[in-house]
C-alpha cells in the first residue's frame, strides 16, 4: 500500500473487498510476490495445507484431528468448503507442492538434497 493516509487506506480496501471470499473461517493472505492464499482463521494453516493433510489420512477427519489437536473439526469443514467452492486456486496450490523433486532442483539449484 503506498502511503497515502486514510485516502490511500481506503482505495487499497476497496480495491481488496471484492476479492475477499465469501466463506466464514477463512482468510486471504496477499504477499508481495505470488497469489493470494486463504487460510483458515484460527489454526495457522493454509486452506490447501489443511486439504492435503487430510488427503494424506483418506479423508479420516477424526484421525487427523486427534493427531494434530490443533486443527479441529470446524478448520477441517471450513478448508474442505472453501476448496469445493475456490477448487481451481487449491488444485493449483496443491499441485504446485507436489512439484517433482527434479523440477525443483532446476527451479533453485543453491539448495542442497538431503543425504540418503
């Protein structure tokens, strides 16, 4: 936001309103670089982040929360239904962590693999 006091402040909200989603619990984060990113309110996590979590336990709620006591019940439904609603923005998001480990060694070569 440029400096700009309370005009500035309220161009920069009016221009943001519209893009803030329509789902209770849930967030939007834009950083400096990248795209938006919800999270869900509360647990600390990307909606995405909470998806794949419970994508790695079969869809097992109970499971997951009892694992992870700091994501409850409601962040599980409110992420589930913020991704069934923005299904294209967490597929992407997904997809992009599932990158293959090839592709990110080109993408940041400084990095250092992990000895096996």
């Amino acid at each position: 936001m440029k400096s700009g006091g309370r005009v500035g402040l309220a161009a920069w909200w009016s221009r943001s309103w519209p893009r803030r989603p329509p789902r209770p619990g849930c967030t939007l984060a834009w950083l400096s670089v990248g795209p938006r990113r919800a999270w869900v309110i509360g647990s600390g996590l990307d909606v995405w982040e909470i998806v794949e979590m419970l994508d790695s336990y079969a869809d097992d709620r109970a499971a997951l929360t009892a694992d992870h006591p700091l994501v409850t019940e409601r962040h599980v439904r409110t992420a589930r239904a913020y991704a069934a609603q923005f299904a294209r923005e967490i597929d992407g998001q997904l997809a992009e962590n599932r990158r293959p480990e090839s592709e990110l060694a080109d993408l940041y070569p400084f990095l250092q693999q992990p000895r096996r």
